[in-house]
C-alpha cells in the first residue's frame, strides 16, 4: 500500500489540510514501487524529511510502458477524437484552478520557492499551459499534396504513442504542464518520471488528472532516481520519444542512452549562461529591477539565469550601485513568510554545489562584491552574491551555477560585448537593454540564442517556442512549436489509376 | 415596459422567461424610436408564443456605436487571445448548462425535435465555442526576411473590427455559433441580426453572454426585420464586415449595399431559398452499399425538414442500380415520422412558417401538374401545423420547377444516369455549388468524380455530416468565404505587414 501525504498548513500565508496517496501512478491506480522502497522528500528550509513517496525500478517503468501502450491503442491516440483530448485537458485545467493554493503550497514546501511567487506565478503559468494546449488538441492538421485522379497524396500528423518525460526540480509543477501539455494535446501517453527531489506536486497531479477523468494509462508517473528510472525511461525499447529538461550532463546521457537502444526522438531543455547586455542608454531604474530578477529569481535555479551581466563602461558605476542596493533588499527567508523574496536553495547537493562555486570564484581571484556566504545556519540559504573583476577562463564565468550568484562584467562597445556574450558552449537566452530600438533588434539577431528579450527578462508565454541554440538543447516547446516534438508525420501515397507496364 | 415574457413549455408545463428586448451593452432595452413589434408564431400549433421588440435602424445606429465602443477599449486589440479563449470556454459551459431549456426553447420556434435541437444543435453549438475558444490565443503573424542588415518585416493579423451578423431560421443556435465563435475568436465585436422567423433563442444566447463576462457591447443582438436591420447593417458606414447566411437574393443586396457604402467586406454562405437557391446533387453509383446510400440519401433530404442550405434535393441514380434503389429509398422515406418537436417519437418537425408551408406545397403542386410522377407523399395533413410529410418525385425532367428550384422542404426529385460522365453533367448543371454526394465503392471514381463535383463540400460515401474543424462554404452562387476550421479565422482578421527599418538609411534627393 502507498503511503498516504497528510499535512496540516498553519503559515501567515496558507492554512490548509492536505492529504494524498504518494505511490507511482500506473494504469490509472497509485502502486507501490516493484521492491517496496521509498524515497525521502526533504524540507529545503531545515533539512528534514516531510515524506516518503514510493521509488520506482526499472520494472516499473516497464509496467507503466505496457499501460501506455494499451491506452494508446484503445482508449487515447487516435481512438479518442481532438475535441475530446482538448476537453479532458481542460477539465485538467479547471481543477488545478480549483485547487491553486493546496498546489502552491506543496510547491512552496517541496522546492523552497516562496508561496506567493508560487501561487500567483508557478501554478497560474501551469494552468495556462494546459489550457492553451487544450486548445490545439483539436487542430492537429496535415496537408494534402496530390488529388488526381491517378494518385492521393496527403500527410497525417500522428502521435507518436508512448513518450518518455523527464522534469527537473526548479519547477516542477510548470515544468510538468509543459511537458504533459502538448504531448497529451496530440494524442501520446506519457511516462514521466519526476525529479526524485521534487516529486508532490507531480503526483498531487495524477490525483486531479483521475478526478478529470483521464481513462487509466494515459499519464503514467514514476517516482526514482534518473540512474535507474531515467536511465531506463531513456534507453527503453518501446519508449519512442524521450522529452528531458535538466542538467546538459545529464541530457548527454539521455542522447546517448536514446542512439544506443531505438533510436528514439529526443528534445532536449538543458542549461545556459545567458547574458544579459545593459547598453549606456538602458532605462537604468528598470535594467537594475529585470537584472535582478534575472538572476536571483527562483533562488537563481533557472535555466535562463541572466547570470552574467555586461553593464557598458559609461553607466557601469551607476548600475553596479543600484543593483547592489537592489540585491541587498533581497528578502531571504522562509517560504511562507508574506514577504519572503528568496528561500533555500533546493537541496543539500545543490547547496553545496553552489557555495563550491562561490569558493572556486574566490580562490581563482574574483572579488566577493557582496553575498558570497551561507544565509543563516539552518536549511539550504545563501546570500545573494555578486563577483567583480572575473575574467572569460573563471569557472563562475563559464560554467553554470544554478543559485543566486551573479557576475558584473563591464564592456567597451557592441561588437565587444556581442563577442563575449556567444562566447559560451551554451545558447538559452539572453536580453538587451538599450533605449536605441536600431541597437535592440541588430544585437538581438547576432546573439546565439533561443529566447532573446530586449528591455525585459524571463517572461514566458505559452504561445512562444522556448529552446536552446548549442549545448543548451535540441528543439523548441510552448507555441505551435512543440507540436511537432510529439507528432510523427507520415506521408500517405494512394495509387488511384497508375498501372505498372 | 417590461422586457421580458413568461412562457410555458406545453409539453412539460415549465415556465420559461425570455427577454424580449434590443440587447445592447449587455442590457434589454426598448426600441429608440419604435413601438413595433414581431410576433412568434410556434409552427406546430401555430399559436403565438409571445412577441420581442422590432429593432429600428436607429437601434441599429445604437448597435454598432456600442459595438464601436467596445472594439476601442475593452475588446478589439485590447484584450489579450488567453481572454477571449476563456470568455468563449465559459459561454460554452453556460450553454452546456443550460441545453435542455434552449434546446425546448428552439424547438417551440422552430419546430425541431427537442432532442435533435439539443443532441445536434447545441451539441455542435458547444463544441464550435470550444473550438474556437482554442484558436483565440492561437492567431500568429509571420516574420519575413527582407534584408538581415536592415531591416525586420512582418504581419499582423488583426481583427477587423464590427461585424454584422445576419443568420437565418432554419438553425437559430448553430448559425448563431458558426457567427459568433471565429469572430469573437478573432477580437471582433458584433451586432448580430437572427431572423424574425427565429429570434428567441439568440436573445436567451445574449443573456449567457453578459453572464458569461464579455465586455458590454461585444455582443449586441437586434431581432428586426430584415430589409430594416439587415438592410441598416449592410449599409452601415460604421460596419467594417458583414456576415450573411440566407437566401441568394438577400445575399446579392447586401454585397451591392456594401459596395456603395463603406466597401466592407461581405462574406456570405446562402440558406433560404426565396425564388432563386441552391440545389445539391447527391449521386449513387451501381457499386454503392446500397442500403447505406439509401440511408443517406434520406438523411440528405430529411434532416431538418429539408430546411438545410446543403439537403440532397436532387437524387441521380445509375440505371442499374435505379429500381431496387428507389424502393429501399421509398420504404425507409417512409419511416420518418415527421410530428410535434417535443414528441420523443419525432425524427423532424414543421417547417418553419406558414409562408415556407405555402411555398413548400406550390412547388409539391407543379411537380404534380409539370408532369413528375409521386411516388411517396403530395397529401397535405388535416389540422394545424405546417407539418409536410417525406415527398418523393420520379421521372423528372430537368425543366421542371422542383428540379431547378430549391424548395427548402422534404421534397426530392429522382432522375437516372447512364455513365458516370452523364451524371457528373447532371449534377453540375445549376448555378449553385454548396453541397454534393457521392456513393461508390471505387476510390479512383471517387477521387475523379468529388475532383470533377462543383461544390464546396463533397461527401464521399455519405452526406450531411460538418465537422467544426472543417471549412464550410459554397462554389458559385452559393456564397463567398468559409465558414468553420482554420478558414474561418481568415473571415475576421486583416492582415497589417509592418516594415521596421533599423539600418537602412533614405537617399535623397534621388
């Protein structure tokens, strides 16, 4: 028997009861996992454990597959019109909406993140997600080539079948909607394995897809480790598409894992070291505002950190004043405190990992602006830090820290900091700012980038492909987009009067 | 004067109240100028059901200023795709909700079964909002290379702005989704005009509007009668499109009033026959299931009373075929039964007014008289009612009036073909193109014959059945434009291409 989650919230910002099965969700029923084990779900503000979900095994994620593939062949794929899938998604939708404060709560408690932000951003983002993929599920089209008489031609846009997903712990319920979104849109069934970090909120889901009214082995969750769930997910034989968002290290093995077992599709969301550009004739007030958010947004655990920020000679002293102003205001605190801006970094690795940068910026001659400590004595939190005086070969500058670090690099002219800012094996975002709109666009276009903003940072729409130029990844998703990352077209060749001599 | 009336549903002695007042800003509201009145008239039992208000071209003048408005500030490029995506998603479940009493409610005007009115109906009514609601925040430019150095190209697709609406009896609820679903999709407001014939469940349609949460004066409805409000529309100078489904006539004023007014764009999909209209072929070939096609075909000539702008009027039957065709076409004809809408055992109603009654059986009395043998029907019932029962003509010719007419009622004519040449001549031999069928067991003459078919719709190896995803509309005289799928967003946006020069420097002189 699963465990059942039950938590009794009595914060200033959320009072509430929760309660719910923890095991892997299979064929429409929450399991144990295959051996009986479970894994710990631990709170990032004190370290102890909140729960235990069940771990799955490679077993499991055979059992899920056998499930998926039923459904697909019965009850979901094709079998079930567009109009359908589109409203099942939207009932999806209308309960998470019911349920807002409950998910933003588990969020909030799981990941660190503070309530509020979790509320009115994570969950509200999630839920149009949903939404608007519900919309496309009926509008799948393929084309038509050739009607004569002697021959039909046309394409079908057809699901895939089975598709593996695999979601990261810096938003996991986001992460979750974008991944379930277009995949359930166009007619998949899914296997997904949340971070083993992060796993309530992605259950809390199954709940709700099942109250929907989802038919059993349409979404499938198993809980585990990416060694043995991923793992297996990744080099599955009948798994035809594998969907990862997480670290690039990771999603190396992913690639590898898909080239060595079938061949499978794969999309990759991986990280970045995105620069963010402020020109001499930026909006200084907002420049500093959208570069804080930047890169201290979400405790720094964002794929699209504008983590390096390039402030041009000419404004450098004025910038780098306010925005340490800024950065010091920053809230540090527990997550369900009103005014709570930052909380703990997700877990003790990721901690670690972090303050190992900070210590590497240090010893390789950075100098410590501000932050650069441990926030506190209990829980994961670190101050927000800004490094000065950094050079290209720092690790700080080059590789992808994943916490609230920032790095200040001042710059000549254009040309200067266009070149500095590709030079990076990655290629996820990057912004502008600049008041000169000539300027904004022509910087725009050179920067090797998937998203670029100019006067603005991390906004996201679900109608706007989201993806990675380099190693940040392979393919795009949100907006039309990502349909294609979960349709196989298949042309159709229909010989109406040719006769062979 | 109170806007409202009170009505009893006969059939299970509920009250209903419906407003019978201009909707205008989310408010019944009297006529400016007028007393006018239009009656109801339940064509079952011919009985009055209550009276709405007549709309005046001054109420129209107060339409289109509400509708103005509100395309200007909250509605238009004010409000965001995700919006209107959830307005429309609300509208559908309101109208989800309340299916059973617009469902009574069509049927006491129309005459249509309850629960084809509700199965059908409303049932694809609901599903078209969803469908629309979908592609509201789905409306994309495209960006275009012109020059990298210089300079970025691309195109918006904007709404249009305020449309008039006019829709015809013969589907109140429907035609009113098929309207307001794609151009509220697409940030257009309207002034919707639903026939005089049929205007009770638009105005219980309204109400969902303003319950729903769209902005006054995004929807406003004006029952009138139609050379007064469709007319006003038409010619509006303040109306920048104007979508019309009815009788070719109607059709053919309209475009001639929007060319000598404001040169708005109009758009229409013709209905109602009223002297001219359209005449869909429906053809069965020797190698067709037999027994399927005699089902379709029935329901191609049936459904609705016949009261359909696509009805299979006129049947071609290959020679070999031809007599072991008719009589399984003759015995099934023979069991629909057509009675009161709110009668379980109903499969059609009356048509929909006395006039359309009186039409329907002159055109019954000239095939008599033009020399088409009956082979089922052609006896008026006795009692109220505009009942008119399954009408089967044989041994036409192609002069008679029923073969060149639409009679928009249950009346076929079924003529014969040798070749499949003869009946491909047979069918598009009419100045209309909106619907057509074909029955076959062979792919390639069904590929050749459906290439060769002049319609907007063909139906292969079946008939009558839309789908909301896929675009409706007709070749010829049947209309201009398509309604439904992704076609129908084209109807309600303009295009803008914005070129924005960042590097490119003007030379002059020159």
């Amino acid at each position: 028997m699963p465990s059942v989650f039950t938590h009794e919230f009595n914060t200033p910002v959320y009072k509430g009861k929760i309660s719910f099965d923890t095991g892997l969700f299979i064929n429409g029923q929450f399991v144990d996992g295959s051996d009986g084990t479970t894994i710990d779900v631990v709170n990032p503000t004190d370290g102890k454990v909140i729960t235990s979900v069940s771990e799955g095994t490679p077993k499991d994620v055979d059992l899920a597959v056998d499930a998926a593939e039923k459904a697909f062949e019965t009850t979901w794929g094709l079998n079930c019109p567009g109009n359908k899938r589109g409203l099942l998604l939207n009932k999806l939708a209308a309960l998470m909406e019911e349920h807002t404060d409950e998910l933003a709560a588990l969020e909030a408690l799981d990941n660190g993140k503070t309530f509020n932000i979790a509320r009115h951003g994570d969950v509200s983002a999630a839920i149009d997600c949903i939404r608007y993929f519900a919309g496309w599920a009926d509008k799948i089209s393929g084309r038509v080539m050739e009607t004569s008489e002697e021959k039909f031609t046309y394409t079908r846009h057809e699901p895939i079948g089975v598709v593996g997903q695999i979601i990261p712990w810096n938003f996991p319920l986001v992460m979750f909607a974008w991944k379930i979104g277009p995949a359930l849109a166009t007619g998949n069934t899914v296997v997904l394995k949340p971070s083993e970090i992060t796993p309530l909120t992605a259950i809390r889901m199954c709940h709700l897809a099942q109250e929907a009214g989802f038919p059993p082995g349409v979404l499938n969750v198993v809980t585990g480790y990416g060694s043995t769930v991923g793992s297996a997910i990744s080099s599955h034989m009948r798994i035809h598409k594998v969907a990862f968002t997480g670290s690039t290290l990771v999603g190396r093995k992913i690639m590898e894992a898909a080239a060595k077992s079938n061949l499978k599709n794969v999309t990759l969301e991986l990280g970045g070291k995105s620069p963010n550009i402020i020109f001499d004739d930026a909006d200084l007030e907002q420049a500093v505002h959208w570069a804080m958010l930047g890169v201290f947004f979400n405790q720094g655990q964002c794929c699209i950190a504008g983590s390096r920020i390039f402030v041009q000679e000419g404004i450098y002293d004025e910038f780098l004043k306010r925005f340490t102003e800024k950065s010091r205001s920053i809230k540090v605190g527990d997550p369900f405190t009103p005014d709570t801006f930052q909380g703990p970094q997700v877990s003790k690795i990721q901690y670690e990992r972090v303050m190992g940068y900070i210590e590497s910026g240090k010893k390789e001659g950075a100098k410590v602006h501000i932050g650069g400590e441990r926030h506190g004595s209990d829980g994961y939190y670190i101050q927000p830090t800004i490094f000065l005086d950094t050079n290209p070969d720092m690790r700080i500058v080059k590789e992808e820290i994943f916490g609230p670090v920032s790095v200040v690099i001042k710059f000549k002219d254009e040309e200067d900091v266009v070149r500095q800012a590709n030079d990076t094996v990655y290629g996820l975002a990057a912004a502008v700012f600049t008041k000169d709109v000539k300027r904004a666009i022509a910087t725009a276009h050179k920067l090797k980038a998937g998203t670029v903003w100019v006067n603005c940072y991390g906004l996201a729409n679900p109608n706007t492909p989201f993806g990675g130029y380099k190693q940040s990844g392979i393919g795009r998703e949100m907006g039309e987009y990502a349909l294609a990352n979960y349709t196989e077209v298949k042309a159709v060749n229909v010989n109406l009067g040719l006769k062979m001599m | 004067m109170d806007q409202t009336a009170r009505i009893t549903i006969p059939a299970t002695g509920q009250i209903v109240e419906i407003p019978t007042g201009l909707f205008i800003n989310n408010e019944f509201v009297s006529s400016v100028d007028s007393q006018e009145r239009i009656q109801v008239v339940n064509p079952a039992t011919e009985d009055i059901i209550c009276s709405v208000v007549a709309g005046s071209e001054k109420d129209i003048d107060a339409a289109v200023a509400a509708a103005r408005a509100a395309f200007s500030t909250t509605w238009g490029k004010n409000v965001t795709g995700f919006e209107r995506s959830r307005l429309l998603n609300k509208l559908a479940d309101l109208i989800e909700r309340d299916s059973q009493v617009l469902a009574e409610i069509e049927s006491l005007n129309n005459g249509k079964p309850v629960r084809i009115a509700r199965d059908f109906d409303i049932g694809d009514s609901i599903q078209c909002l969803r469908y629309y609601a979908g592609w509201a925040d789905k409306i994309v430019g495209q960006t275009i290379e012109v020059n990298n150095k210089t300079k970025i190209a691309f195109t918006r697709h904007e709404p249009i702005g305020v449309c008039g609406q006019i829709i015809p009896w013969n589907y109140p609820i429907n035609m009113w989704a098929w309207k307001v679903a794609p151009a509220l999709a697409c940030g257009c407001t309207i002034v919707m005009k639903p026939s005089e014939l049929t205007p009770l469940t638009a105005l219980v349609l309204s109400k969902l509007i303003a319950e729903a949460g769209f902005p006054p004066g995004v929807v406003n409805t004006i029952p009138s009668l139609g050379p007064v409000g469709g007319a006003a529309l038409s010619r509006h100078m303040d109306v920048d499109k104007v979508a019309f489904t009815g009788s070719t006539t109607t059709g053919r004023k309209i475009m001639e009033a929007a060319a000598k007014s404001n040169l708005k764009k109009a758009c229409h999909t013709r209905e109602v026959s009223l002297e001219l209209g359209g005449k869909s072929p429906h053809i069965i070939f020797e190698s067709a299931d037999l027994d399927q096609a005699a089902n379709w075909a029935c329901l191609g000539i049936l459904y609705n009373t016949g009261q359909d702008c696509t009805a299979g009027s006129r049947l071609y039957v290959q020679d070999t075929i031809y007599d072991k065709f008719l009589h399984l076409l003759v015995e099934k004809a023979k069991q629909l039964v057509i009675g009161d809408g709110f009668d379980e055992k109903s499969g059609g109603g009356p048509v929909v007014s006395k006039a359309q009654y009186d039409k329907v059986w002159s055109y019954i009395e000239s095939g008599k008289s033009q020399g088409a043998e009956l082979v089922l029907g052609g006896k008026k019932r006795p009692g109220k009612g505009y009942f008119v029962d399954p009408t089967i003509f044989t041994n036409v010719t192609r002069d008679m009036r029923i073969v060149q007419d639409e009679i928009f009622g249950p009346v076929l004519s079924v003529g014969r073909f040798k070749t499949e040449q003869e009946a491909i001549a047979l069918a598009n031999d009419t100045s209309y193109g909106l619907g057509a069928g074909l029955h076959s067991a062979d792919a390639s003459q069904c590929m050749r014959v459906s290439s060769a078919l002049e319609a907007g719709t063909v139906w292969v190896n079946q008939y009558n059945i839309l789908g909301n995803n896929v675009p409706f509309g007709g070749k010829k005289q049947s209309g201009i434009g398509r309604e439904l799928g992704s076609y129908a967003l084209e109807e309600y946006t303009e295009v803008k291409a914005v070129h924005w020069n960042f590097g490119e420097q003007a030379e002059w002189p020159l």
